[in-house]
C-alpha cells in the first residue's frame, strides 16, 4: 500500500472516532467554482475577469472559473499571473480524433485548464449523459492533469419518493467502479436537480444529510475516500452561502446564476474568507 494511502486510511479512522471536527480542521480549503453554462460574451468575459484581479485567494478559498469552451484561451491570457484557476463545463471522452463537436481533455490542458466539470445534470437531462459514460469523461480528465469535478443528484420525483440514495449510489457507483483509487483525485459536486436555478434550496438538514450519505458511500468504497472534497450546488448565492458553508461535509460549492454577475461572485467569496479567513471550518 502507498504511504498517502495509508496516511489516508488514518484520517478516514480518524475522522469516523472524532467525528466531524476534524473535518472541519483539515479539509479547510473552500472550493468557490462559477459554472458560467452556455452564457457572457467576450467582452463581458474580459470585464468580469479585470473586476477579479484584485481578489485576493488566501490558501483555504479557492476560486474556480468555468467559461463556454471559446473564452478558455481568454483565461489562459489574462489569468497567467492569478492565482484564480479555470477550467472547462465538459471533456471528452476520447483524445483526439473525428468527433466532430467534441473537446479533449489533451486540447483543454493545452489551453491551461485544471479542471473539468463533468456529468453536469444539465448534460445528463439534455443529452442522454449516462453514468457510465460520466466515469469515461472523468478518466479521460485524469489522464491530462484535470481534476474532474464531477457531478451527482437526484431529481424532484426521485426526492419525493425516497429514491434519491439509490440514484446518488449508483451514479456514485459508476464512478468508484471504473476509477478505483483513482477517485480519490476527483471532487464529487452534490447538485439537487430540482434546486439548480430555482431558487429553491434543500433544508440544512437535508444537504448534511444527503452529503454524509456521499461521505460514507466513498469512504467505505475507495481507501482514504473520505477525504474526497464535496461540494454543493444548486441555486447557491450570497444570502444562502454562509449558512450552507457551516453544514458537515461541504467543502465548497458549484454556483450557476450567482457567479455570473461579478459583485455577487466577489460578495460570496468575501462572505467565505470573512468566516474562513484564519484557516479554520
Ligand atoms: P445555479 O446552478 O446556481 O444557477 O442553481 C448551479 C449549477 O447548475 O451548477
């Protein structure tokens, strides 16, 4: 066994003796990731970008851009010397080749992008994105250096029938089987469907609750997988983000409406430091 595996597998223990504290303490790094989707021009790309240069990334916020596919290249330019990272909505699951419309992730690491959103909801509803075909993407992520965010969730009707953990362990499923440890270098992103654009917002109880569900399903399915960063997505903004920050597990958040106006991004972030600040959850 790897040392960072077994260093893992002791933290996983130690975490399920302590309890959530320790969580907290050390996984204290605070994923701030703007899903853009399908919108902005460029000239408001380089606008939004020239009002963020003088956001300060302190160790433990991590600010996270996700442009349409055409604006990356304007990222790579204007972000060479911040520390704000990006990185691309979708990927590939193939290198190169004659897949008219598709981008890889050999040509997304080449335009600078650290990380892949995959398994969006939207991709999963709209265009027949399977489970299966979401652990593709991831690895084909991997395989470049992109750290794939990877996205689960349940819709309204699976909620209201109590079926969404077998969504969220299949769909989880899908992932661990195919990547083994190797998702341990992926985040998971928890995106209620009935909450993303709605402005509507699972109780406290319920993300703490579906997000220890996640937590246990990847620590006893991956060794060390309770160290994997969790983030929450759906209808996310700066008058919710505080109170969603506080809930266990959640190390971070995917925020589609909110980050597209840059006052309401920079006010999040701000909101996160200010609690954060000193390095503790
Ligand atoms: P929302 O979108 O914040 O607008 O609800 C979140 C997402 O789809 O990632």
């Amino acid at each position: 066994m790897e040392k960072s595996e077994i260093e893992a597998q002791v933290r996983d223990y130690i975490m399920k003796t302590l309890g959530n504290t320790v969580d907290k303490a050390q996984n204290s790094e605070f994923i701030v990731a703007a899903n853009w989707k399908m919108n902005m021009s460029s000239k408001e790309t380089v606008d939004f970008l020239y009002k963020t240069k003088d956001i300060q990334v302190t160790d433990n916020i991590k600010p996270i851009i996700f442009p349409p596919f055409p604006y990356l290249l304007l990222f790579q330019k204007l972000l060479r010397y911040s520390s704000i990272a990006y990185g691309s909505q979708d990927i590939a699951k193939e290198d190169n080749g004659a897949f008219t419309g598709e981008v890889s992730g050999r040509m997304l690491s080449d335009c600078g992008c650290s990380y892949a959103i995959v398994g969006h909801s939207e991709r999963r509803s709209y265009y027949g994105e399977t489970s299966e075909l979401v652990a593709e993407k991831a690895k084909a992520a991997l395989k470049n250096d992109i750290t794939p965010i990877i996205c689960i969730g349940e819709t309204l009707e699976e909620r209201r029938g109590n079926r969404y953990k077998q969504v969220l362990y299949h769909q989880l499923y899908a992932v661990t089987s195919s990547l083994g440890k190797e998702t341990l270098k992926c985040i998971i992103a928890y995106e209620p469907v009935w909450a993303i654009g709605t402005g509507v917002i699972p109780r406290m109880e319920e993300i703490e609750d579906t997000h220890r569900f996640i937590h246990e399903y990847l620590s006893s399915n991956v060794p060390g997988g309770g160290n994997i960063k969790l983030l929450y997505g759906g209808s996310v903004n700066e008058e919710n983000v505080r109170d969603i920050s506080k809930v266990a597990y959640v190390s971070g958040f995917l925020i589609g409406g909110a980050s597209l106006k840059v006052d309401k991004y920079k006010a999040i972030i701000d909101i996160l430091k200010a609690e954060y600040g000193n390095g503790h959850k």
